[in-house]
C-alpha cells in the first residue's frame, strides 16, 4: 500500500499467486494461454478458462491457440468462438464464453503471464521456433505434452518436454 510506495519498499504479497510468481506485471491479473486444441487441450482448456473466471489473479479471458482447419466450411476458430463447442475434437462438449480460439499461435501467446502446452509432441518443437521470440521474460510453462523426450550424445542425455519447452524460451 501507500507506506510501502513511500518508502521506497515493495509491498508484501496480497495472494498467493503473487507469493508463487514474483514478477512485475503491467496488470496483477495472470493471462493464461492453452497450447493446443484437440481433445485433451481442448478439454484442460474448459477446465482452465471455467476457473480463472471464478478467480481474483487471472484474467477472464483465456486464449487456446488452435491449428486453423475448415468443418463443414467453417473455420474452427469461428466454430469455437461463436457455438462454443470444438465440434471436431470435443463434440457435444459446451465450452466457457471466456475461452477464445485463437488461430495465430504468436497472436495467442501475446502478453500471456501463464503458457500451457497441450498439443501432440510431434509439433512441440515447430510451436517452439514460431513463439520463441514473442514469449516474455518470467512467463511460466506448464507442460501436460504426452511421451516427448529427447535423447542426445547416444542416450547420454535425456530431456523432457518441460526441459525443451524451458530451453527453448530462456525461460530457466
């Protein structure tokens, strides 16, 4: 509060996000992005935006970034954002008014505090070359990528999906 702007002094954690993610934010509402729209992100992407709605830390509005393709001539992307349903990887499945289908993955992940990746493996590190220069410093990863692991010098060394991800966007 006021004292602590006085003195010069950063002032105490108010939540525990800001105890958890020690940053500095333009806002002190954490943006989230969903990487990856099939059936198992489309599904954390529900579950993710149905609760930053309810939560103080978060902003409302939850991008999923979604490899663009045509239904029924169609874009997804419009699909999702104005039936509120993924009617090629979770059909039947109502999704939250706040969870916003985002075709450009660098548009997606614009500004985001908080990156979940949920896409096959296989286009991990394509992703990774495309948003690497548009991730902010201090940005946080959470990976729930199936079977990645990269082996190197003849198995000497392994690395996971979390380690790749952290690697390739400086993010240690």
């Amino acid at each position: 509060p006021k004292v602590y702007r006085t003195i010069g002094r950063k002032a105490p954690p108010m939540s525990l996000t800001q105890m958890a993610v020690p940053r500095v934010r333009i806002s002190d509402a954490l943006k989230v992005t969903i990487l990856g729209s099939g059936n198992w992100g489309t599904a954390i992407a529900r579950i993710v935006a149905t609760n930053v709605a309810k939560l103080p830390d978060f902003q409302k509005t939850v991008n999923m970034w979604v490899h663009e393709e045509e239904i029924d001539g169609r874009k997804l992307t419009d699909i999702i954002n104005t039936d509120h349903e993924n009617v090629k990887y979770l059909k039947g499945c109502a999704l939250p008014d706040n969870l916003v289908a985002v075709p450009d993955a660098v548009e997606a992940v614009k500004g985001a505090h908080v990156l979940i990746f949920v896409l096959p493996h296989q286009f991990l590190h394509r992703l990774l070359d495309t948003i690497s220069n548009s991730v902010a410093p201090g940005t946080m990863a959470v990976s729930l990528i199936k079977g990645h692991l990269v082996v190197t010098d003849g198995g000497k060394h392994l690395k996971t999906g979390t380690q790749v991800i952290a690697e390739r966007l400086r993010l240690s």
